[in-house]
C-alpha cells in the first residue's frame, strides 16, 4: 500500500470541509534554535484524538512543506486537544483569537509521544516571548 501524497496521486488536498480543533495551552516553551532540523512527513494531514498532547513549533522559513526540512525554530506551547478532529497543512492557527501563521507540516520526532505541528509565521517567538499562559484556547481551522 502507497501513500497518495507520496506517489503524487493528489494535485490538491480532498477535505473540502471539516470541523476546527480546539485545545489549551498545558506547558508554555520558551527556546529558538538555528539548525533543528526538523524533516516535514509528506502527509499534509494528521488525526489529532480527545485529550491528546502535541507540541507547537513556529519557524519563519516560508518554504517549509511537507516533505521538506526546516532549521530555524521556536517553541511555543505544548497545546490539549478539547476534541478530535483533523488539521491540514494551510490550516490556520490562532491563539486567543489572534492568528498567529499556517500549519506547515509535520514531525514525528517523538512519536508516538506527541507530533511536532510546525506553524509557518512571518515571525519567529517563543510562547515566553507572546505571553502565552496555561489555560489559553489554541484554535486550528481551515482559511
């Protein structure tokens, strides 16, 4: 069996519609680093369950995709699911209301504990540096 974003059997994601996902903020990241070397999965989705805990990554690199590595990162939070549901690369991120970038793609550094979801932004800050506090609601829906 083949995975269809591999083989390059899709020009254009299928998920025409799909409802957000909806978390809160459980660890606040303080911490950037130059060459992390991130290596993006070529999926452009990933399910996402009740109660799980995964991790927020900024990077401004504006080339990062699925598929591709990325250096230049920060850490923003660790987030908790408040319902399952599916999040798409070009889905968009919002903390407290405000965007905050586009999901990028993915890493699976450290599955099967929790999926790196790497957040394109036009800047790169840590939780620390945007004020970030436990209990803050992270929406994920699509643009």
């Amino acid at each position: 069996m083949t995975d269809p974003y591999s083989k390059g059997l899709l020009k254009v994601h299928p998920y025409a519609k799909k409802k957000d996902v909806t978390g809160e903020l459980v660890a606040i990241l303080d911490g950037k680093i130059e060459n992390r070397g991130l290596k993006l999965i070529k999926p452009i989705s990933r399910v996402l369950c009740e109660d799980e805990i995964h991790e927020i990554i900024i990077t401004d690199e504006q080339d990062a995709a699925p598929g591709k590595e990325v250096n230049a990162i920060a850490y923003l939070a660790f987030f908790e699911l408040k319902g399952g549901g599916v999040i798409v690369t070009g889905d968009e991120v919002y903390l407290k209301g405000k965007l905050i970038g586009q999901i990028a793609g993915f890493d699976e550094t450290h599955m099967p504990n929790h999926i790196n979801i790497i957040v394109k932004s036009a800047e790169r800050y840590t939780g620390m540096e945007i004020n970030a506090e436990i209990g803050m609601q992270l929406l994920i829906k699509k643009p």
